[in-house]
C-alpha cells in the first residue's frame, strides 16, 4: 500500500485550535462496522455504548514543557523541542535555527541556562543542560507546552492544564495521547457507574508522531521510537476482563500501540521498553475489541493503525462524513468510537 491511499481533503477551517470550554462537550463519531449507519454524538454519551465488565485504558503519559527558546554564541535564534530525556540533564531534541549549530557549540536559553551541543544523530541533536538543577524542574520554569505544528497560535496559561489529561501521571511525552483530553471528572465517573474498569499504560508520545512520512511506500517506512511500559497489573486486569466475557477498549492509538507492542501469543504480557510497531492494513490488531480516537492528519501512520482495525474504506468514508458535517479535527477536535471490521 502507499502513502497517498490515506489521502483526504480537510479544510483549514476544521483545524481546532483551542479546546472547547468543556472537555466532555467534544462530538463523538460512532463507526460501526458496516453496513451499520455512522452515528453522530458527543463523548458525553459514551457510557451508553459500554457494559458492566468493560475494561477502558487510558495511556498516563504527562507531557513534558518540551519547547524553549534560546540564542546560538554567534546571535542567531534558535527554538528546542525535546524529543526525549535521555539522562539527567541530556536529552535528544529537534533544533531548529537558520544554521544549523555545531558539534560543542553552546546555545544559552533566554532564562540563562547554558545547553551543549554533543553532536547530531540524523534529523535530531543530542543536547546536554549545563545545570545541577533537576530537568524536570528547569523545563516548569523555562519551558512551554509543545502544542502541535498545526496549531497557529501561541501557548497561554490554559494549555498547561488542557493540554494534559487528568490522569497523567508519568512525564516524559512531547505530545499529549489526546483522546484522552476528552474525559473530565464527570464523565469518568458515569463511566465508572456502569461498572466499567479503568486500567492504564505508559507511552511517552514523541514529536514524530507529528513527522509526515517521507516514503510512499509503506513497507519501506521506519517508524520513530517510544518509550513503553504495560504493566502486570494491566495484564492482569485484562485477562480478567477477557475471562468473564468484557471487552478491552482503547482511549488512544497510543494505548493499541504499546498493548500490540506486549501481545504474545494473544496474550498481553508486562513490558517495559522501546516500541516502533507500525500498525496498517492487512495488520490485525487483537489486543482491544474497541476504540476511542481522535481525527488524525491526512496519510499519517495513526490514520493507517485505524484502518487496519476499522477497515480504509470504513475510516475515510467516515472521515469525509465528518468534515461535511464539521467536526473538528486532531489534537483539541472531536473524537471517534471505533469498532473492528468485520472480516468474512
């Protein structure tokens, strides 16, 4: 299969820019498999789609301030977006500059802080903060959220906290796993009355998500590395659920990512590691038997990975009802409950 099989046109004008003032007032597209109609909601109605014994995971992921700013020793201005967090104080990042900044080069940030520059692996350069304080701390002072290329504004103050799930716990992402932006305390808790389990995963979500593939190809495209982590309590959490007769529902593409990641022998097993799966069709994924998502860009690896569980026809002729109905789309858009395609 090739890139361009995953085109749609999408108006600039869907493009959400800011979240709605209410997490839960987001729209909720409800995909079927087919021949069953496409359903319009919102995620506010989502607890009438599950059943007792359910088991919905979520990936706990925090988003890290990973974006600074900063000037080159010869003036030039340079903008960081931390890729990951290497060491204590070292860290892989995308540098972008007029030139491009040399091997043991220093770039001081606009608060002060001197960074070294170590050298480059291919489009990223390995950086070391020349600091005894703590990473995590310098970044809350001197970093901002990394909101995604296809937002055209700047950061403010509310992007902090809504740019964040509420349940993320584990910092070390450079982009939020957004479909997780879309529950607030109230709609967790209607789900939790239906009797529905939350369990949760570890993907720290880099900034290659947001990297269009270079390859037309599919087959000959390598997919950017994450950190993972599934844990025993998961596993366990999921062969009960399996067990008694429930499904296994994703919040996320990051979540079906690190459980295909763990699946052996069609069990999901504990895993903590490096995970650069590529998920597209005449892939079969067994892990969930549904899934919350987002929109996701034209010919991207997520709008491939919903294809291989939905069905490509399915999921773009799903898409091109959304923008003619103006959904809004990706990272603070609305949101999808995927179901898998029926194969004969």
């Amino acid at each position: 299969m090739n890139k361009s099989d995953f085109h749609y046109e999408l108006p600039a004008r869907l493009i959400a820019q800011s979240p709605l003032p209410e997490r839960s007032a987001s729209r909720m597209l409800v995909v079927p498999p087919a021949p069953a109609a496409l359903l319009d909601r919102g995620i506010n109605e989502l607890p009438g789609f599950l059943r007792a014994g359910d088991l919905l995971v979520f990936n706990d992921t925090r988003v890290i301030p990973a974006r600074l700013f900063g000037t080159k020793d010869s003036g030039g201005r340079v903008e960081i977006l931390i890729e990951r967090i290497t060491g204590a104080h070292e860290v892989i990042a995308q540098v972008g500059a007029s030139k491009s900044p040399k091997a043991d080069s220093i770039i001081t940030l606009d608060e002060g802080t001197r960074i070294r520059v170590l050298g480059r692996d291919g489009e990223f350069y390995r950086l070391q903060f020349e600091t005894a304080e703590p990473l995590d701390k310098l970044l809350l002072r001197a970093g901002r959220m990394p909101l995604p290329p296809y937002i055209q504004r700047a950061t403010d103050i509310s992007d902090d906290e809504r740019y964040q799930t509420l349940f993320a716990r584990h910092s070390g992402a450079v982009a939020a796993p957004t479909a997780g932006l879309h529950f607030d305390e109230p709609l967790l808790a209607a789900i939790k009355a239906r009797g529905v389990e939350f369990g949760h995963v570890t993907l720290h979500v880099g900034a290659g998500t947001f990297q269009p593939m270079r390859t037309e190809s599919l087959a000959e495209h390598r997919m950017h590395s994450e950190w993972l982590n599934v844990g025993a309590e998961l596993c366990a959490q999921i062969a009960r659920t399996r067990a008694a007769g429930g499904r296994v529902i994703a919040v996320g593409t990051t979540v079906v990512r690190a459980l295909e990641t763990a699946l052996q022998d069609g069990v999901v097993k504990p895993l903590a590691g490096e995970t650069r799966i590529f998920i597209f069709p005449g892939y079969r994924i067994r892990s969930v038997d549904a899934m919350v998502t987002n929109f996701h860009l034209p010919e991207s690896t997520l709008l491939m990975l919903v294809s291989a569980f939905a069905g490509r026809e399915r999921i773009l002729a799903a898409y091109v009802h959304a923008v003619k109905s103006e959904y809004r789309f990706f990272s603070y858009g609305d949101a999808m409950l995927l179901y898998p395609e029926v194969v004969a």
